[in-house]
C-alpha cells in the first residue's frame, strides 16, 4: 500500500516538473510530445477521462469549499495537503526530519518504517482500535488513490491543450516572411518620391520668406515716415499715451539710423513728440486736471526719458512755497485766541469763519494726496516736507511760548497743529507724523512750563523789586508791607494761575496732548519744584549773599546793583516762612488734586515735587535771611561804632559834657530796624510767657553749677586775681544768654539786633584805652541808651546785662576809672531827653 | 555745650588776648601766653600739657613791662618770641613800671598822641625753673614804628633771619641776629593811603610772601621787592591764616560775615564760606596737620572746629538737621561754648595736631583735643 502510493506520487512528480519546462520554451521531455501524430488516439480516449475527471475534481473542489466554510479542514485533507507541499518543497529533508519515527504520526514521514509501525500499532491498540484503525486506513488509501489520479489526468489535460496550441501556430506562421519583404520595398519607393518633392520645391519656398522679410521692413518704413504725421494726429486727439508709445518703438530705429535715412522723419517726430512733452508738462502741472490724468502724464513723461525728477523738484518747490502760506502767524494765534474768547463769550461756534490756514491746509493735503499718486517713490520728500511743516508750526509755538503766551492760546495753537497733522497723516501716514509731532509738542509743552515758570519766578522778582522803588519815592506808608503783600499775592495768585493753565492742558481732550498728559502733570511738579529752587537762588540774589553757584544768574543782577537793601531782606525772609507754611502746603494739595502723579517718570525717581525738601530748604532760607538782615542791620551800626571809636583819642578824652550823637544815630538806625520789623513780621504773641522763660531759673541753674565746677577748678590759679571779683559779682547774677535762637517775631529780631550792636560795642571799647573822661563819656553814653533801649526791647535783662558789661569793659580798659557823680550824670542825660524829645515829640 | 569739660583749664591772673604755639619745643606741647592788664604787672606764662595729657604745668611764669597785644613764638628757637605791647599813655602810666622802662633804657618810646606802643623780641632765661624770679632778657627792639603796631610774625616753616612788624600803616622786614642781640629794618613799606593795616600772615609755603589785612582788603606783598602783587578786596578782616598743608588757600575771619575760604589764584570770590560765629569771628587757624580742619574763635564765647577741606568734592553731609548756632550744618564739626568771655586767642599744637589751645578774654586757657572728630573724616 505505502510502495503504491509512493510510486504513484513520483510519477505524478515527473509531470508536474515537465510543465513549466516546456512554457519557458525549454526541450520537451514528454518522450511522446516527440511524436504527436501518434499519440492522436491516445489523445481522444484519455479526453474522455479528461472530462470525467474534470467533473469530479469541479465536484471535490465544491465540496472542498462547503467544508472549508463551515468546518476547519478535516485532517485528511491538511495531510494531504501537507504532503503534496511537501513533496514540491525544494528541500524534502527539512519536512520530514523531525517527525519522530518511534510515534504514529511518523506514517507521513520519507523515514516510515512500516513494521515498526505495526508493531507499535499492535501494542499499543486492542482490538477494536484495531479494527477501526483498519477501517480509517483503508479509506485513507482509497482517498489518495483517486487524488493520485485526479493529479494524473490533469498532467494529461495541460499537455494536450499546449500541444493544440503549438499545431495551429505552426500553420499560421507559414508565408509570412513573403508579406513582409513586400512591404518594405514599397515603403523604399515612397521615401525617394519624398526626397524628389521636397528638392524641386525648397528654391520657391526661400524666395517666399525672403520676400515676406522685405515686406515686414518695408511695413516698418513706412511706419516711421508716417510717425510724425501719426504723432501730429496723436498730438490732436489728445490721444498721448499711444503716441508715446509708437515713438518708443521707433525710437531704435532713430537711434540706429536717424543720422542718415531717416533724419527729416526723426526730427519731424522730434518736434511732434517736444510738443507732446509740453504738453504734458503743462497737464503735470495744472491743478485742474484730475489726479490720475497728471498722474499719466507723469508717467508718460518718464517713458519718454524726460528728466521727471527735476519736475518733482519743481513740483516739491511748489508744495514748499505753499508751505510757507501754512505757517501760523502769531497774528493767526491772536485771532484764534480771540476766535476762543468768542467761545468763552457764548457765541455760536459756527461763526468762526474758516481761516486762510485751514483752506491752505486743506489745499496742501490734497497736493500732498496728488503729489503722492504722480510720483510714487517721492514719499521721502514728503515726509520731510511734512515734517518741516510740523517743525515749523512748533518753531512758531516755541516763539509764542518765549513771548509769554496764554494757556488757552496754546491750546487753540496746539489744536491747529494737531487738526493739521491727522489731515496730512491721513494721505501720508508713512511720514509718522503724530508721532513726530508729539515729540516736538512734547519739547514745546516742556518749553511752556519752563517759562511760565520763569515768568512766575520774573514776576515775583518784580513784585519784590518794587521795594527799591517805592521806598524811594516814599510816598507809601508801609512800603514793605505793600512789597510783602504783593509778593505773596504774586507767588500765590500766581502759582495758583500756572496750576490753572496746566489743568487746562491736561483736560483738553486733544489727542496730542491726551498722550502727553502724563508727561505734562511730571513737568509741572517738576516745574514746581525748580522753580522753587530758583525762587531760592533768586531771594539769595536778591539778599546780595550770592552763593557761588547762582552767580551768574544774571535774572535781576543787572537791575539791581549791589547795594540791597535791608528791609527786601526781610521781605525775602518772611517771604520764605510764607512760602513754606502757607504756599507750598497750598500748592501741593493743589497738585495732589488735579494732577494724579504722572507715571511716566518711574516711580523709582521718586515724585518730581517734593514739598517736605522744600519746606525745610525755605525754612532755612528764612532763618538765613533773617540772620542776614541782622546782620545787615548791626553792620551799618558797627561802622558807625567803629568809626566812634577809632577816630578819637581816648586816651586824651576830654570832660563829658553831653550825650554823644552816636547814640542818636543808633537809635536812629534802631528805630528804623523797628519800623521795618514791624511791617513784616508778626507779633510775638506770648511776649511775656517767653521773657520769665528766658529768666526762668532751670537753664541759669544749670549754667551755673557748670560755672561752679570750673571755679573750682581754676581757683588755685586765680586765687589772687583781681578779676575774681567781678567774676564772682557776674556769678551771683543770673546768667544771661545773650545770643538766642531768632524767631520770626517783630520783638525777636529788634532784641537780637539790639544785642548784636551792644556786644559789638563792648567789643570795640576793649580795644581802646581811655582816660578817666573817656570812660565817663562811655559811662554816659550807655546810661542814656538804658530807657530807650530797654523799651524797644523784649529781653530787658540780657540788654542790661550787655549794658553793664560796655561799661564794665570800659573801666577794665580805662587807666583811672572812676565813674561820674550820679547828679551830674542826671544831669547830662535830662538834658539830652529834653532835647530827644523836641526833636522827636511823640516818641517818649 | 558739646563736650564743654573735656578741655583741660588753666586759669590767668588777667584779662589776656594772646597765646601762641611753641613750635620749637618737640618734647613737650607747650603754649605761650601774655597778659593784657592796664594797670597790673602783667607776666607771660610758659605753659606745658603734663605728659598724661590731664593738665596744664606752668613751665614758666615771667613778668612782662607792659600789656601784651600780640604774642609770637620763634618756630625754630623754643625760648625766643615776640611781643607787641602797648604802655597806655605816657602821662597817665603807673610810676614804678615807668621807672624800670626808664631804668633799662632799652624800650625807644615813640610818642603818639597818647598811648605808645613797642614790639620786642625776647628771649627767656636759661635755667629758668633754677631762678627765684626769672627775667625775660630782651634781644632786640623793633623799635622802628610810628604807629600803633599790631603784630610780629615769623616766618611759619622753618629757620629764618626775617622778621616782620607790621603797624597802622607800614609794613617793616627786620633781619634779626639772635647772637649779636640786634634786629635791624631790612626793608619798610607804607600801605598807602586809607589802608590802615590790622595784621598779616605769612604765607609758609613762600618766603617771600605776606598776606597783610586792612579794612577793606587782603594784600599780598612780595617781601624781595616789597611791592603788593595781589589783592582780595573784603570788608572787616579780622584775621587770616594761610592752610599750612595746601599752598595759595588762605582763611579769613570777618566781623559779620563768618569765614572765607579763598584760593588766591582766584581772588575775585571765596572758595567756600562758613557761617562763623553768632557775633564777630575774631581769630581762625587751620590745622597744621589734618587738611581742612580749621578753628574759629569768636566773641560769641565759643570755639568752631570746622571740616572744610577745599578740594573739589563737595561735602555730602549739607542734609543733616542742625541745632547749633550756625545754620550751616555740614562743615561745623562741633562748637566749644564752654567760655565766659569772648575767646581772641587761638592755637593749634604743631607737636600733637589734635590739640588746640583757646584764650577767653577773662584769661581762662583751655586746651582741648579734637580726637573725637577726626574719626569723622
């Protein structure tokens, strides 16, 4: 059974490898394929086992594909199947190795051995298994027998059919080579008739082109004799862009041949086309033809290699000269400013008639618009133009702001610059102009501030100035009072204006000014706080201490001289305690209110105006110049003391007879200091409460204790001394401070003056030695001074203390100081009060 | 009263005016001062800072003819200085100081109207401390003045034969011979007219210039051929002093106006101006050792140590509060107010830069050390 099956399948083998061998072509190894003609018959009866077979294995196949759909492959057919692959496999070897032969599986494999076979089969199976073994077996052998021959007739089929095919080829290809040899020799015969054609005609057709040729020249010639007569046609339909056109296409030819064939027709059309060329010039130029009409003719021009950018300039020089028919006058700005009053005043704001500026701005956008449109790459003169136009509208704020201009008029200036700019912005937004125009309105706001600042700060200077004036014309009563007053009126009134002014830049809803507002609000607190400081360098300026830093300032120098008067000193000063207590408080809270910090400044800078710093500089401010008009007071009385007392002989001094007249002339100067003090400055209000002060006992006691030690402690040096005496007299009194601190205070400043003079007096008569009569004139001089002094006084213990101590001096320095006898001393001064008195009868 | 007893006291029989520095001494710090006293023998006192730095020894005391105005140690020689003295006037002086005067015969008595003053170089006494009552010998007269003189200056830096007096009017150069005991006028110059000179310093970096000061101005004098090269033009000059670290910075003390600092190669505005004192500034004297640092004295009873130091930075302290009499807070180191009377005599110690010497009118010396401020430079 297994010998069977295997012979079987190797012959099946054989015609199955014999297939493709014969379709490639390849020697036919069929022995009877050799032979066909003998295998006719046997070709007719296997036909018959063909078509039977054929049925059979179309049955198998259905039946193939039901099982295949509905259950998997039965066991016999995947063995089947495994063993014909198996046998087409190029290797065999590698199938069949590993199958175990000691199994009973191993019946598929090359290595079979079939008694082993079957004696596993009969140890390991009873009977029954057997049996059914057998059954199974036989069918199995059945099953390949017919696939065996269903393999075997199929071979057969293919072979049949392929030896169909070859016969009928065989017959058909017989007498072809015939037809072929035919063809070509008649395809030979048409290529030479061709060639003939094609010779005999080549001659004609070169005659035709050449012919063609001429006639295309000839057409050209004409064209260009007939160029000027078209250009004149041209000329007279207006029809400029076709003429244009034929004379750049001719314009080659000119160039190659208008020197010799066709000189009449090149300059013809020459002169046609100049006309052209003036005629389009003046088209450019006129302002009545539409835009896009110039703009052709630009462009025309261009075409005909006319210079257009000389025309450009020329055209720019015109927009240039419109320009300046658009500068603003500042009569412009007087009309505007009252064209605002109008405003004020309720009138209808449609009266305003429309300006001249604001037609001719009109007119110069729109030649801006058309400029732009006829030459297209000029937008960088423009930009400059419109910049320069920007540039001079602020030139003319600049010289507004320089000749003091009102805010409002400001306003309606900036107003007109910025209507101007959004006008030429909206034809040439390349030139950036708000932005350009915000930068110089920013130069020029900042300008603004800086000089109405200035002008506050002239203003104020003026105000303090007329001091001089008026005292000398003396007709007021209170000059200073008057100086003071209006002063401070100025500084505040004015300060309160120039606020008012800035608030109306930062209200107005101008788009220019919108975007600067914080800029503004930054420059007016730093406006502020400038011009405080100038204010502080002009009051130092004014007072004559110039500090070396405003030196040369030069605000008031030259009108002023050098000669200062006291009382603006004490103007300046009580100006300065004005200035901190009321006006800077004032002015903060002012721009607190109406100018919410600017942040464009960085908030690390800190606020621009800083009040507290201000305060404290005019504080000091006011203590300084208080303490200079002291000073200036008491200089004037040193001069005279010393001239007292380095022009006599002291020492040669003769019998007092009389008061001597210094004293008047201090007293004179006293008084004046008095009359000035009491303009200015304010009564000290607790007069009486600070003089037991000053006397109080807790600073003397003090002081004393602190004497007591250093007695003490000089004492073994002095033990001796005379001055001891005086010394411990001076002990027992109470210890006066001579040199207090100033206060604002009518009283203060007459009690330090009056100290000052004294303690200089005392100064000078150490450094003079007197005889006894010398002394005694001291001793008179400062008895009499004693009532008046002490009644313009407030400190009467410190003055006669100080009193004592110009004749305690005088005696130290005189040779034989023995005072005058009290009677004639009483004496000498009844009469010189009497003689006080009829001079000045209402002072006491 | 900043740091009122820290100053070491040394108490005066007498009203004085004048105390100077003893350069010359480089063991001990040592000042030297001269009583003004009308009618009492005055005396001048040699007085040395005891090595602990606590108190003031007095090294010498000597009895001195006549009321002493000026006074003026020799830099190089520790026991020869200058006075100015006056005699009050001649009919009215106390008989037994008029005898010795007499008697001596060395003093040429010019006389004026009515005082008379002299200047004298004087030398004192080898073994002094040995001597019961020691006597000033007197090495030269400067006895060439007509009018009142006002002061004697040596030259500041150093070992030199020159000498001026200057008075009323004139200015004088003496060439001093210590050994022969003679002082002979070298040169003279009047300051012209209207200009009455009130005293001078010597520039110590030029030996040939002195700074003279008159009611309206300052003059700057070229001692070779006595002709004024310069001039600073201000009212009431009180005293002056050159800065002896910088050259062509000269201090002045004004009656009203406090002190100025000026560049003299810029005459026409001060440098810097410090407020001075509440009443007059009598005297100013920069540090001979520490750069800006200058003392005022004034008639006020205080002494103001400053820092003004003139290079171009400015002082970053302007801010600071003030509370003491000046307005001016940032250059006032401290005020020294503990005085009874007005202080006229100033000096700085040229052996320990730190110390100074002040002299109130009511004859107190006190000698205080500025240490505490300097860590504040």
């Amino acid at each position: 059974m297994e010998t069977l099956s295997s012979a079987n399948l190797v012959t099946a083998r054989v015609a199955v490898d014999s297939v493709p061998d014969f379709i490639n072509g390849g020697p036919v190894k069929v022995p009877c394929f050799n032979q066909p003609w003998k295998r006719v018959p046997q070709l007719e009866s296997e036909e018959v086992h063909l078509i039977e077979l054929r049925r059979r294995r179309k049955k198998m196949k259905e039946q193939k594909m039901g099982a295949e759909d509905n259950v998997p492959l039965d066991d016999k057919a995947r063995r089947m199947r495994d063993l014909l692959s198996s046998f087409y496999a190029p290797d065999p070897s590698t199938n069949n190795a590993p199958s175990n032969p000691g199994t009973l599986d191993a019946i598929n494999t090359s290595s079979f051995d079939a008694d082993q076979y079957m004696n596993l089969l009969m140890q390991k199976s009873n009977l029954d298994e057997l049996l059914q073994r057998h059954v199974e077996m036989a069918a199995e052998i059945k099953n390949i027998d017919t696939d065996l021959q269903m393999l075997v007739y199929e071979n057969y089929s293919k072979f049949i059919s392929a030896t169909d095919a070859i016969k009928r080829m065989k017959s058909k290809i017989v007498g072809m080579e015939a037809n072929m040899e035919e063809l070509l020799d008649k395809i030979m015969s048409v290529q030479s008739k061709s060639d003939g054609v094609n010779t005999s005609l080549f001659e004609k057709r070169e005659n035709i082109e050449k012919l063609h040729r001429t006639r295309n020249l000839l057409r050209k010639v004409q064209f260009i004799y007939d160029l000027p007569t078209r250009l004149g046609k041209c000329i007279e339909s207006e029809a400029y862009v076709d003429a244009v056109k034929f004379y750049t296409g001719a314009l080659p030819i000119f160039k190659a041949y208008g020197d010799s064939s066709f000189q009449d027709c090149k300059q013809a059309s020459e002169e046609a086309i100049s006309i052209i060329v003036k005629n389009l010039q003046r088209k450019l130029f006129s302002d009545s033809e539409s835009i896009q009409a110039r703009a052709e003719a630009a462009v025309l021009l261009k075409q005909l290699d006319f210079p257009v950018d000389s025309l450009q300039v020329k055209l720019l020089e015109k927009l240039e000269q419109s320009l300046g028919d658009l500068q603003l006058k500042t009569d412009y700005i007087e009309n505007a400013s009252m064209e605002s009053n109008d405003h004020k005043l309720g009138k209808v704001p449609d009266s305003v008639h429309i300006t001249a500026h604001e037609g001719s701005i009109h007119g110069f956008v729109e030649a801006i618009s058309a400029f732009r449109v006829i030459f297209p790459d000029s937008e960088g003169h423009l930009i400059k133009l419109a910049q320069d136009l920007v540039v001079k509208h602020f030139e003319t704020v600049e010289q507004c702001v320089k000749g003091r201009i009102s805010c409002a008029n400001l306003l309606v200036v900036l107003r007109t610059i910025w209507t101007d700019v959004l006008l030429v912005d909206e034809v040439l937004s390349e030139a950036v102009l708000p932005g350009f125009s915000l930068e110089a309105a920013q130069n020029a706001l900042k300008q603004y501030v800086a000089s109405t600042f200035n002008y506050l700060l002239h203003d104020i200077s003026d105000a303090l100035l007329r001091v001089n004036v008026s005292s000398k014309e003396a007709a007021e009563e209170n000059p200073l009072q008057v100086a003071l007053e209006a002063s401070k009126k100025a500084l505040l009134q004015g300060s309160m204006d120039v606020l008012l002014d800035f608030r109306q830049l930062l209200d107005d809803d101008l788009g220019l000014l919108v975007q600067l507002r914080d800029f503004v609000s930054d420059w007016v607190q730093e406006g502020f706080q400038d011009f405080f400081r100038a204010l502080y360098d002009c009051f130092f300026l004014l007072s004559g201490r110039k500090s070396s830093s405003s030196q040369d300032q030069g605000l008031t120098a030259g009108a002023h001289g050098e000669k200062v008067l006291a009382g603006l000193v004490l103007v300046l000063s009580q100006l300065s305690v004005f200035i901190e207590q009321t006006a800077i408080p004032r002015i903060t809270e002012e721009i607190a209110a109406s100018f919410p910090g600017g942040g464009a400044r960085g908030y690390e800078n800190g606020p621009a105006f800083v009040p507290g710093v201000m305060c404290r500089i005019f504080r000091s401010a006011g203590e300084r110049l208080l303490h200079h008009y002291i000073n200036m007071r008491t200089q004037k009385v040193s001069t005279l003391l010393r001239k007292r007392f380095t022009t006599p002989n002291w020492v040669k001094h003769k019998e007092p007879r009389e008061v001597h007249m210094f004293v008047d002339l201090f007293l004179q100067e006293l008084k004046e200091t008095a009359s000035e003090v009491k303009q200015i400055l304010p009564q000290g209000l607790e007069r009486k409460h600070r003089r037991t002060d000053s006397n109080g006992s807790t600073a003397s006691s003090r002081s004393n204790q602190l004497r007591d030690d250093k007695t003490n402690r000089s004492n073994t040096h002095r033990a001796r001394s005379q001055l001891l005496e005086t010394h411990l007299a001076k002990l027992f009194k109470q210890k006066v401070e001579i040199f207090t601190k100033v206060e604002h205070t009518q009283e203060s400043v007459v009690t330090t003056t009056v100290k000052l003079c004294l303690k200089s007096l005392q100064e000078f008569v150490r450094l003079q030695t007197f005889n006894r009569s010398g002394f005694q004139q001291i001793q008179l001089d400062i008895q009499f001074l004693r009532t008046p002094l002490k009644e313009t006084v407030e400190d009467e213990a410190a003055v006669d203390f100080l009193l004592d101590e110009v004749i305690v001096a005088a005696s130290e320095r005189c040779l034989d100081p023995i005072p005058l006898e009290p009677p004639i001393l009483d004496r000498l001064i009844q009469a010189k009060l009497a003689k006080w008195n009829e001079k000045n009868p209402i002072t006491p | 009263m900043q740091g009122g007893s820290s100053g070491i006291g040394y108490g005066l029989k007498y009203q004085a005016r004048c105390i100077s520095d003893v350069k010359a001494d480089t063991d001990h710090t040592s000042f030297l001062t001269g009583t003004l006293s009308l009618r009492e023998e005055n005396e001048v006192h040699l007085i040395r800072l005891s090595s602990g730095g606590t108190e003031l020894i007095c090294e010498g005391l000597f009895s001195h003819p006549n009321e002493i105005w000026d006074l003026a140690s020799c830099p190089f020689d520790q026991r020869i200085f200058s006075t100015v003295f006056s005699t009050g006037s001649l009919f009215d002086i106390d008989l037994p100081f008029y005898g010795l005067k007499m008697e001596t015969g060395l003093i040429v008595f010019f006389a004026g109207e009515g005082e008379s003053y002299g200047a004298a170089i004087w030398q004192i006494p080898e073994l002094y401390g040995q001597l019961n009552s020691p006597q000033l010998e007197r090495i030269a007269s400067l006895d060439a003045h007509t009018r009142k003189i006002n002061c004697v200056l040596w030259w500041p830096s150093g070992r030199h034969d020159k000498l001026i007096s200057i008075d009323d009017e004139n200015l004088f150069l003496w060439t001093l011979d210590c050994s022969k005991k003679t002082a002979q006028v070298q040169s003279k110059q009047t300051s012209g007219m209207l200009h009455y000179l009130s005293g001078g310093a010597w520039d110590p970096h030029d030996i040939n210039a002195v700074a003279t000061t008159c009611e309206s101005s300052v003059q700057f004098w070229d001692l070779r051929t006595m002709k004024k090269t310069n001039a600073v033009e201000r009212a009431h000059i009180r005293n002056a002093n050159y800065d002896m670290k910088n050259n062509h910075i000269l201090v002045t003390a004004e009656d009203e106006s406090g002190i100025h600092i000026w560049d003299l190669r810029k005459p026409k505005s001060p440098v810097k101006e410090l407020p001075g004192h509440t009443h007059w500034t009598w005297a100013v004297t920069c540090n001979p050792e520490y750069d800006g640092l200058i003392l005022s004295a004034g008639t006020d009873s205080s002494v103001n140590l400053w820092l003004a130091p003139t290079s171009a930075e400015e002082d970053a302290t302007s801010e600071s509060i003030v509370e003491s009499p000046a307005q001016q807070a940032g250059p006032l180191l401290n005020s020294y107010s503990d005085y009874e009377d007005s202080v006229y005599g100033l000096a700085w110690s040229s052996r320990e830069p730190w110390t100074f010497a002040s002299l109130s009118y009511d004859g107190r010396v006190v000698v205080e050390s500025v240490k505490p401020f300097l860590s504040r430079k």
